[in-house]
C-alpha cells in the first residue's frame, strides 16, 4: 500500500517534526523529531532520586522506598490464578485491537455501575497500563497550535503527554490553601481559542485531593460551553477515605466530550500488569482503536482475561486494600504532623501526601536528596509535579505500618538536624 502526500502536507509535516529542507551530511547523526523535546523537558528527570535509591538498595543500603506509587500488596491470588488457567488455555495469541470483548463488557458493566450511566463495550479501549491509555488519547486529541491544561499539581508524566504531540501545555495552579480544590475561575482565565484539552485527576496525585461533585460540574459545563475535551484520569478513584469520588461521566450532558482513563493497577494491586482503558464518546473510540493498531497491535490475552475476573469476582480486595491505606494514611500523616518544620497536606484519597519543607530552607529536590543520603528514606522532589509545588516532597505511604512509622521517625531526626544546624 502506497500514500503519497501533497507538497503543502510535507512542508507540515517537516514543520511539526522540525525537519529542515537541508539533509545535509554533518557527520553527526540524522536529526530528531521537534516533538522529542516535548517529552524530555524538566519532569522527564522527575525519578532520578528513585532511580538511586534503587541502585543503593542493590548495594546492600537500607532504603526505604516512598518513592513510586508501587504498593507493597501481592496481587491476590483468584487474579493469578485466571492468568495461569489462560496461559495453560493457550490465551497466547493477538487479540482484538480494541480488547478482548470479554473485557471490555466487564469495564462497561464496572463503569455503567460506578458512574451511574450506560457505558457501552463500544466506548472501551483496552491499552497496556494507564499511561499508554493517556498517551493514545492525548495524541488523538491535541497537537501542533493546540493547547492543554494542566492543574498544577500534576502527575510526573503529564508534561511529556500533553507536549509529546506538537501541543502547547498551559498550567493552573491549584492553591494548598485550599486544599489543591478546583478553581474554576482559574481555570476560565486560562482557556482560549487553541485549547483543546483540560487534563484533570482526581483523586489527584500526587496532592491526594477528591474533587467535589459541584466543582467537577462546574469544569464539565466550561468544558461543554467551550467546545473543550475533558480527560478524567480516574486510576486512584477506589482508594478514597472520607468522601465519595465522583467522575464527570456521570453527568448524562457530557458524555461527548469527556473522556475517563482508568486501571487495575492501584485498585486490584496489579501495577506490573500493565493494563489499562480509555472510555470514550465512539468516534474517538474508533481514533484511538486505529492509533493502537500501529502503536501496540493488541494486548497480552491472558492478561486481560485476569483483568476480566478481577473486575467481576474481586471487589472485597479493592474494600480491603482501601482500608489498608486509610489506616496507613491516618497513622503516617499524624506522625508527620507532628515533626516540627514540615507542613503537611491531608489526602483525601490515594496513597501519597504532599510536605512542603520550606521552612527549613529547603526545596523539595534538595530535601529528597539530602534525605536518601543521610537517613535511607527514598521520596519523590516536588518539582516532579509542577513548578508551584517545588517547595514540596511526595511521601508515599507505601509499605506496613511498623516500616512507615520507621520511615517518620527517620525523617523527624533528618528534620530536628537541620533546625539545629
């Protein structure tokens, strides 16, 4: 099969990927795509003191990791079990480029349940984890001239997403006076005639804030009156402590803007697994089904055919797992709260919280360095997720309880050493 493009669609394309017309040989290597740059700015550096910790583990240090949302649960065993009934079932070959439609009915009945709405098997693209599922959408919806919103907080990854495409990321800082809640005024001062996407997460990570329902109603109408896509990142919307979680898909008049990115991977404890969905209004179903076909051609069978009983059989364990880390969240964050010098930010759901260390004269990248080489604690640097919040550590609460309270009192004595000094 041929495709021949016009003289005006290459000088575009060769404009986009920041090909000159001079392919001149330099001696050096070919160039890149422009767009590389997009996903290799300030946030692609966002894991090096995890990288490191990782490394002194190796060497036999005594680490403990706050860092990656990798909790310590195994995945329970009935999951296991139906991949290896699946792998022993020969379950080893392509699948459908959307997904198993086993699958994507259970994601459907899951969502219709969640949301309160009729969410069709059509809607549902299944994607290796998450952050691909993000990554296809945002390709499918902004590029070259466009622009996306970001709220500030934001995930490590969404900078290089929302740029990874040609499109230009706009963020809005949402205030830890408020309890990082939406501000919807804000947010309107922001939007213009290029944007084309507002990028929201909630429970948000890493600030752990459960946007209420009339602030989401409020983003989901500007959305709709701008002609504006809404993208709820919704991996975190099962672990939630003291509220309800509400999704912008329950709202009936916005089913064909809004678009929910969601997985197993938090909720089932299934992070390796690496299997996640978009729900999406049905032509961008089919944009993002063809968009898989030529990054991914199909995921694993067996993978989603455990996914398929998780989702359908395993419920209590995701009631478990929630309590677990609200347990964990109460206790961390009170023995936090008590160490002179931080302040910290009570989440509402999820497994992280945000500690700004200004008062010590610190930022966060310099805290987080400062406190793997002193006392062996591995968290993630604020300026991970955003500019306002370089002030700031990600402390997730990630392993038991006895491991997490040693975590804290390491901290206290990092802590109480620099007030002295």
């Amino acid at each position: 099969m041929s495709c021949s493009l016009s003289q005006e669609e290459q000088l575009w394309f060769r404009a986009a990927c920041g090909v000159s017309r001079s392919m001149k040989n330099t001696g050096m290597s070919p160039p890149f795509s422009a767009l590389t740059k997009g996903y290799s700015g300030p946030r692609s550096k966002a894991w090096d003191v995890t990288d490191r910790a990782t490394r002194m583990d190796r060497d036999g240090a005594d680490i403990i990791h706050l860092g990656v949302g990798d909790p310590d649960f195994d995945t329970p065993a009935g999951i296991v079990d139906r991949a290896v009934t699946s792998l022993r079932s020969a379950r080893t070959h392509y699948s459908p480029i959307p997904g198993e439609p086993e699958l994507r009915n259970a994601v459907a009945e899951a969502c219709s349940y969640q949301y309160g709405t009729d969410t069709k098997a059509a809607q549902v693209c299944i994607f290796p984890g998450a952050q691909c599922a993000l990554f296809a959408t945002m390709l499918c919806l902004a590029g070259p001239g466009d622009e996306v919103i970001l709220l500030e907080p934001f995930y490590a990854t969404y900078e290089g997403v929302a740029q990874a495409g040609g499109a230009t990321m706009v963020t809005v800082a949402l205030s830890p006076d408020d309890d990082f809640s939406l501000n919807i005024d804000r947010i309107a001062d922001a939007v213009t005639d290029k944007t084309r996407v507002i990028l929201m997460n909630s429970p948000g990570n890493p600030s752990g804030a459960v946007f209420d329902q009339k602030s989401i109603e409020s983003l989901t109408r500007l959305c709709r009156d701008k002609n504006i896509w809404l993208v709820s990142d919704e991996v975190y919307s099962q672990l939630i402590f003291d509220v309800e979680h509400y999704s912008p898909l329950s709202i009936p008049q916005a089913q064909d803007n809004v678009i929910v990115i969601s997985s197993v991977s938090k909720s089932f404890a299934m992070t390796g697994w690496r299997l996640g969905w978009t729900i999406a209004p049905p032509e961008l179903a089919s944009h993002l089904s063809n968009l898989s076909q030529c990054l991914l051609f199909g995921v694993s069978q067996f993978t989603q055919d455990a996914v398929a009983y998780a989702l359908r059989n395993e419920h209590q364990q995701v009631a478990t797992f929630c309590n677990i880390f609200k347990q964990r969240r109460d206790m961390f964050c009170d023995a936090l709260e008590n160490i002179d010098g931080l302040i910290v930010h009570h989440p509402g759901g999820g497994m992280f919280t945000m500690v700004d260390v200004s008062a010590l004269g610190y930022d966060g990248e310099k805290f987080a360095n400062e406190l793997l080489d002193d006392c062996g604690v591995a968290v993630v640097p604020g300026f991970a997720f955003g500019d306002s919040v370089r002030s700031c550590v990600r402390i997730g609460y990630l392993c038991d309880e006895k491991q997490l309270m040693d975590a804290a009192n390491r901290i206290k004595k990092f802590v109480a050493h620099r007030i002295t000094e």
